[in-house]
C-alpha cells in the first residue's frame, strides 16, 4: 500500500509540474497576494475529484464519449487566446511595479470563476488527471495510488501559490511585471494552438 501511495504521488507530482495556464494563474494571484488560499483550494480539490474519478474507471466514459473532449478542446482554446490576449495587453499598458497591497483585487467570485475555467475547460486536464492516470492506477492498490497523486496536487498548488512571494524582490522592478505578463500570454496561445492543432 505505501508503494502505491509513493507511486501515485510521484506520478501525480511528476504531471502536475508542467507550466501549463492553470499553474502561471496559481503564480500570479500568488505574487499579487489575492485570494491566494481560495485558488489554491478550487485548484487541488478539482485535481482531488478529478484523479479519483479516473482511478475509479470514469476514463473508460470519456475515452467511449470523445465528443465530449472535443468540445472542451475547442471552448479551453478560445478561453486561452482571449485570457492571453489580456495578458499581452497588459504587458503594453503597464509601466509601473506592482506592490500587491495596494493593487485593487478582483472579486473572490470572478477569481474563483476564471480558475475553474482554466481546470475545466482544459482537456490536457483530464488527459493528465482522469485518463492517464486511472489507467496508470490499474497497476496499483487504487485506494492509495489515489490519494498519492492528490497529496502531491495538494502540496503543489499551495507551495507554488504560498511560495509565489518569495519573488516578490523581482517584481518590484516594473519590467519584470511585463516579461511575466508576455511568458503567461504565450503559454496560455501556446497551449491554444495545441489544443486547435
């Protein structure tokens, strides 16, 4: 059981570590200081269901319902052109650093909102979290390999949100908002473009 608990966790952890549009969005509202607590949680309980849904056979229904892949395939792409549109826009608007205390928060509703989108609408989501590794999880004692892969989501999201500030010295420099804002921009098209080609 402790083996598949190890399993789980360094195959969860080893996923979950790509820069993708949901990981640069944990780090932003974490160097802004916003509503960290709240993304960090909708992020990893959303990861938590998602991981027990495919080790609990859920990746056989998608796999026989591809439709259903497609069209979250085509709502995440224009999700993350427009949000990387924004974030390109930024990048040319802004000309001063940011101090997250003083910089006027986004609603916990519309922030929750957005991370839900980026989880949900994302199909490399369920690739990762419901079909490769509930079909990985049939080598191992289900019940442990499970919860292995969702301590690691756990672990992850709050370390990459909490520990965000640390980075804070960078970011006092305006250009350094700027050269993010682009990074976040390019990630979101370019994961876009993968997901359209």
């Amino acid at each position: 059981m402790l083996h598949s608990y190890i399993q789980g966790f360094a195959i969860g952890l080893s996923l979950i570590l790509a820069i993708g549009a949901q990981n640069a969005f944990v780090l932003k509202q974490g160097l802004k200081k916003q509503h960290v607590f709240w993304v960090c949680l909708v992020c990893a309980l959303s990861d938590s269901l998602l991981i027990l849904l495919g080790v609990l056979g859920f990746s056989q229904l998608i796999q026989s319902h591809a439709d259903l892949i497609v069209w979250a395939k085509y709502f995440g792409a224009a999700f993350l052109l427009l949000y990387g549109a924004q974030h390109f826009y930024q990048a040319i608007r802004h000309s001063e650093s940011l101090v997250p205390d003083e910089k006027q928060a986004s609603s916990v509703l519309k922030i929750i909102l957005i991370c839900l989108a980026f989880t949900w609408l994302n199909p490399h989501v369920y690739l990762d979290t419901v079909v490769l590794i509930g079909s990985i999880s049939t080598q191992f004692v289900h019940l442990p390999f499970a919860l292995g892969a969702i301590t690691a989501s756990w672990i992850f999201f709050f370390a990459l949100g909490y520990g965000a500030r640390f980075l804070l010295p960078i970011f006092n420099n305006p250009k350094a908002w700027q050269v993010l804002d682009v990074v976040i921009g390019m990630v979101m098209w370019g994961i876009a473009i993968s997901l359209l080609f």
